[in-house]
C-alpha cells in the first residue's frame, strides 16, 4: 500500500479545539489507552471530515484499522455537535452581531 501526506487548508486553532475536547473527555470517561493520542485523532477525523475519503482509505495512514477510525470519528463528531449552540442561539448570536435574517413562510 502507498502512503501520502496531505495538507488540509484548516487552522491550527481548530484542530487544538478537536484534540482538547477529544482530551477532557477521554478524562472524563477514565479512559486509560487508546491507538491514537487526542492531536492524532483529532487530525484523522479533521482529514476524513474535510477530504471525505473514505474508512478503508483514511485509518492506513495512521496505523489504525477502520473500525477504529470508524470509532474515532463517530466519537469525535457526536462531542464536537454537543458543544455547538442550538439554531435559536445562533440566531441570536447573528442578530446581536448585526446579522439580519427574514424567516420564510413556506407556503
């Protein structure tokens, strides 16, 4: 099998924020071992997320198998969605920052 390195066009902060929260909840949960440490997992989900490549391809290039990245991914995106604010939040978020938006009556 060949292997590659890619760059991937996001910021440093973002994957910081992924391998943080990867982190806390690895401390949370009293997980003592895992294949890939947080920034190694956090960057393996930030490729397939951004790239769409999919498990059977993504999992060789960091010594994982693909159920674990599987794993890995699921894991991550279910903790980064939790930390998302709701639609009204961001709403409201957009409305105090001066963003104006118009609901739409569907019919």
């Amino acid at each position: 099998m060949l292997f590659y390195r890619a760059a991937l066009p996001l910021s440093r902060r973002t994957l910081n924020l992924a391998a943080r929260t990867i982190r806390a909840h690895r401390k949370d949960t009293g997980s003592r071992w895992r294949r890939l440490d947080p920034a190694a997992q956090a960057l393996l989900v930030l490729v397939h997320l951004y790239k769409g490549e999919p498990f059977a391809q993504v999992p060789a290039g960091f010594g994982v198998g693909t159920t674990t990245a599987w794993r890995y991914v699921h894991e991550t995106t279910a903790l980064l969605a939790a930390q998302a604010p709701t639609l009204e939040q961001g709403l409201r978020r957009a409305r105090r920052k001066g963003w104006a938006y118009v609901i739409v009556d569907g019919t």
